[in-house]
C-alpha cells in the first residue's frame, strides 16, 4: 500500500510504494543451465540441468536436434523446486535445443529454451531466458 504522509496544516503526500511487489510481478527466469546456453561440448552430456531464480514446477521440457525430437523420458512433475536434473541418452553430434515452460509461485507460465553444440558450434537463436 502507498505510504501517506501527513504534513503539518492538515496536508497529505502520498508517495508510491517503490518495492510494487515485485516477488509478485517479477516472473522466474531461468539462472544457468548445464549445459550453458550457447555452449559447444565435445562429447553428449548424461544430463541436463535447469537452475531457476525460484520456486517452479517444470511441466514441459523438449529437446530437438534439428526437427527431430529426441525421447528423454520427461514426465510433469508438480513438485516445486529451483533446480531440475534431466538425464539425456547418447546425443550424436549436432545442434540442440531445449525448450521447457514453467509455472512459478505466482502461477504464471513461463516459457524459454537454450541451445548448445555437440562437435560444431550452437545454432544462433535468441536466448530464451
């Protein structure tokens, strides 16, 4: 709420809240990833990793090399948490990118992707966090 401050003669200044909220307008972003968004490796990861500014449920997650989709067993989990571990099978080489959506504290949907190269650089795309 607004802090009223009451000056002498009976006048009033309101001055606005400066913090607005902002737990509750600021959305969960996605801090860091393994691997690194952007990254070239040089053999396939056993495992993904999301780390979140806080609280999410992940409730989607795919990986694409190419337009191929690659099968990593991903299940919605309703469970909030700030970190997710995905393991991956083999990746062959090429570029990859991860696409998931999370639904934070404040119940809003957020999406974003990464990518990364195994063998040859990333494909340029705009960063999804």
């Amino acid at each position: 709420p607004p802090l009223m401050v009451v000056q002498p003669h009976g006048q009033f200044v309101v001055i606005a809240s400066v913090s607005l909220s902002m737990t509750a307008s600021a959305h969960n972003v996605l801090k860091s990833s393994t691997p690194a968004d952007g990254s070239t490796l040089d053999r396939s990861p056993s495992e993904l990793a999301l780390d979140f500014n806080g609280q999410v449920r992940l409730v989607k997650l795919s990986l694409k090399r190419s337009d191929e989709s690659i099968d990593v067993g991903f299940k919605p989990d309703l469970t909030a948490a700030t970190f997710f571990v995905v393991p991956v099978p083999e990746l062959a080489s090429g570029t990859y990118s991860l696409e998931f959506s999370v639904i934070g504290e404040d119940g809003h949907t957020v999406a974003g992707h990464f990518n990364f190269g195994i063998g040859m650089p990333a494909a340029h795309a705009e960063s999804g966090h």
